[in-house]
C-alpha cells in the first residue's frame, strides 16, 4: 500500500500535557508512520465536559502504510500503552484524558464506521482550537 495522508489532532490535560504530546508523536513514529509537519502547541480550556484541567493540543501531518482502521487500532494501542482508560466512544461522554489522538483527514477519504468517521467533522467544523491548529493542515 502506497503512502497516506494523514491529518491528527492530539490533545492532553493531564500531566505534563506537553510531554505527552510529544511521547505520544514518538509513538506514532516508532509505529512505522512518518511525521511530516507538526503545529505550534495551543492551550485550550476542556470542551463538552467541565474540567479545572487545560489541555494542550497539537496537530500533525503524517505519512503511513497504514488503512483507516490499521491506524485507528494502532492509535487506540498508544493511548493505552500511554495509560488511557477511558473512550468516549465507550464511556457516552468525555473527561479528563492523558492523551487523545483523533483522525482528522485520511487523503479525501470520505469513511464512516461505528468507530470511525472521516473527515472527523466536529474538529472540522465545530471546534475553534481545532479550527486554529489546523488552519494551515487542511
């Protein structure tokens, strides 16, 4: 399989935010994906949920071998290595996470799933940090 664009936005609000960011890009490298560009790190206040804890989010061009769902499992193994233990997927609601890693953009894939939809429309649209994190990305 031919190599992929991929857009990511990853975001953390606990620990040093900014530091799991940054293990979690390593990851997603040493899992045999190409980081090609990475935003600035932008601070936002927790949206959907009611947290006293800020994230810290990023965006991230890469490059993989990998399909929709490869990657999406491979995505979901570093959030749980990282020590993640809830989805919102699972759980019906969202809260305080170390790291979480969501596809953005898949090339123009248009791909919806019950665990996955590409474009990823709420960063897309609806969401003004992931608006200006990706800006430039899309």
């Amino acid at each position: 399989m031919s190599q992929q664009k991929v857009v990511l936005l990853l975001g953390s609000n606990l620990g040093d935010q900014k530091k799991n960011l940054e293990l979690a890009l390593d990851k997603i490298s040493a899992a045999g994906n190409e980081i090609s560009q990475i935003s600035e790190f932008l601070i936002s206040d927790p949206v959907e949920f009611v947290s006293s804890n800020i994230f810290c989010n990023i965006a991230a061009i890469i490059f993989t071998h990998l399909s929709p769902i490869q990657l999406l499992d491979c995505i979901k193994n570093i959030e749980a290595e990282m020590g993640r233990v809830n989805d919102s997927k699972v759980s019906g609601g969202y809260s305080d996470r170390i790291i979480d890693i969501d596809i953005i953009k898949y090339n123009e894939l248009n791909f919806k799933s019950e665990r996955l939809e590409i474009p990823h429309k709420k960063h897309l649209f609806e969401r003004e940090f992931s608006r200006i994190l990706l800006k430039d990305f899309i």
